[in-house]
C-alpha cells in the first residue's frame, strides 16, 4: 500500500479495518472488517443502489454481495433481497474485486495526491473495538437510516464507524469522499445526478460561490504572477478548473468540516430520523416555492 494505490492482501486484515473494493473506475464499495472472514456494510436491494429507475442502477448494482452468479453463498445465504446494514462474509462483500484498505489521519497533500475520491480521509480514526462496537451495534439494529447515494451511502457508514462522526449540515452531501470529490469538481455531474433523482441535498454544494469569469481571471493572474507566463483561454480554465477541485476535496473532507460532531451510536438512530425529517420538510418547502 502506498501513495498511488491502497491495495493490500487478506493477510494485513485487522478487525476495525475500512476496508473497499472498486467496482468500476468511479465507485466503490465500503464496508467495516470485523475479523473472522466478516465484513459488516451498508446497502440497497439488488440493481436499487442508485434507485433512479434508468440504466445508471445497472452500473452500480455490484454493491450486492455475490457469490458465483445466482448460487446463494453457502455461508451468507442469498443476500441480493436484503438491504439496510448486513453482514458478508469477505468474499462476497469484494464480489471478485480487489481489497483496498482506507486510510485515515492523512496530510491534506495526501488527500490531494490521491487520484481518485474514496480512498483516505484527513480524519483521525477511533480505536479499534470502539469501530467495531459501532458497526455491530447498527447491524443488530440496522440503524444507520435510508440509504441514498449522494447523502447517506457504504462510505458514509464505514466512516462513521471509524470516527462517531456525523454531517448535520443539510444542504450538503455528507462524509463520502467518493460523493464529495463529484461536488469538488463541479456542478455538471452532480446536477446530473440529481436531475436523474439521485439523493436530495447535496446540489448545493456542488460548486462554488463565484462565477466562472471570476474563477478565470484569479487563475490567470496567479499563473502570470507565479510563473511570469502570460496564461489565457483554455489554460487558464484547465488551471482554475484543477484549483477548484483541490480546494473543494480539502472542503469537502470530514476530517476539515465544521458541520461535523461526534455522536455515540446508542443516539445515531433517533438523531437520524430527526435529519431526515428535517431534510423532507427542505424538500416540501422547494417543491411548494417552485409550483
């Protein structure tokens, strides 16, 4: 495992463990290790990982657990009708992929490097057996709320396991890093995303508040003072472009947040359903303003 790639062998396996395994090249899936060949994750029902009712829930369908086709796994049973906080046994949470490790307590230029979102948090990890505590915990009450997306995702519970942490924010998407790097680079794709109804909140935060002649113009000049080149046109969009997105993965991180606090997970489930209601009700309200 290193900077460029955060693959590692079952043999590095340690209960408490964040652990991934990508699914194609822009998403992955999350879950907690929690030691003998168990890994406690969050999902959606088979082909509803996104729920949009378009081809988009046929990309992301893997995150169900499988095991050779349609035969059910002899130790976890037939997992694709379940959903929620589940169990798998290791081989069907990788579902033939790769195991990659995720990191926590990494520099920002780190979390920078890193080529894709997903991967490492700038966020301190709790002990171990505090993890696993959590993670067991909302499995015996599969008590982590609705899944979705953009805002309440395998990522989002995985981090949560390891840190307590949790977004109160709700105009914005929450812990993923997967998510937030979509934010970070802009508007168009999580537009997309959500005009196809993926998630609810999270729009908000997918740019900046500054235009895009104002983004410009500052990376020309800090291009032209920097380097004494005279930057226009598509370089300077490219530079500001790639500015805007550094920035946004540094914003965006759990471990950076300010609407972020530690709740124990005796309380998360009642917390959650007090959010979500709050989030329906900023929905009713938008709905209702745009009629």
């Amino acid at each position: 495992m290193g900077l460029f790639s955060n693959k590692i062998s079952r043999d590095e396996l340690k209960a408490g463990d964040h652990i991934y395994s990508w699914r194609s090249y822009i998403y992955s899936h999350h879950g907690i290790y929690v030691g003998d060949g168990k890994v406690i994750h969050f999902t959606r029902r088979g082909g509803l990982e996104i729920g949009t009712g378009t081809y988009l829930d046929k990309i992301i369908q893997f995150s169900v657990p499988r095991h050779g086709g349609d035969n059910p796994c002899p130790n976890c049973g037939h997992q694709s009708i379940l959903d929620g906080v589940i169990s798998s046994c290791l081989d069907c949470f990788l579902a033939g992929g790769s195991l990659y490790l995720f990191q926590y307590d990494v520099s920002k230029a780190i979390l920078v490097a890193k080529q894709r979102g997903g991967t490492c948090t700038t966020a301190p990890s709790d002990p171990p057996e505090e993890v696993v505590h959590r993670a067991r915990y909302l499995l015996s009450g599969n008590g982590f709320g609705e899944y979705h997306l953009l805002d309440n995702n395998c990522e989002d519970f995985a981090i949560y396991c390891k840190t307590g942490l949790l977004v109160f924010s709700v105009t914005k998407s929450g812990s993923s890093s997967q998510v937030n790097s979509v934010c970070a680079a802009g508007g168009l794709a999580s537009l997309t995303l959500r005009f196809l109804g993926v998630g609810r909140a999270a729009g908000q935060a997918a740019s900046l508040a500054v235009s895009p002649a104002m983004v410009v113009s500052a990376a020309t000049r800090a291009v032209t003072t920097t380097f004494g080149l005279v930057t226009t046109g598509f370089a300077a969009m490219a530079v500001a472009e790639y500015s805007k997105y550094c920035i946004g993965r540094v914003a965006y991180d759990v471990g950076v947040r300010k609407d972020v606090r530690k709740v124990p997970v005796e309380e998360l489930a009642a917390l959650l359903a007090v959010l979500e209601g709050s989030l329906d009700n900023l929905d009713n309200t938008n709905s209702d303003k745009n009629k």
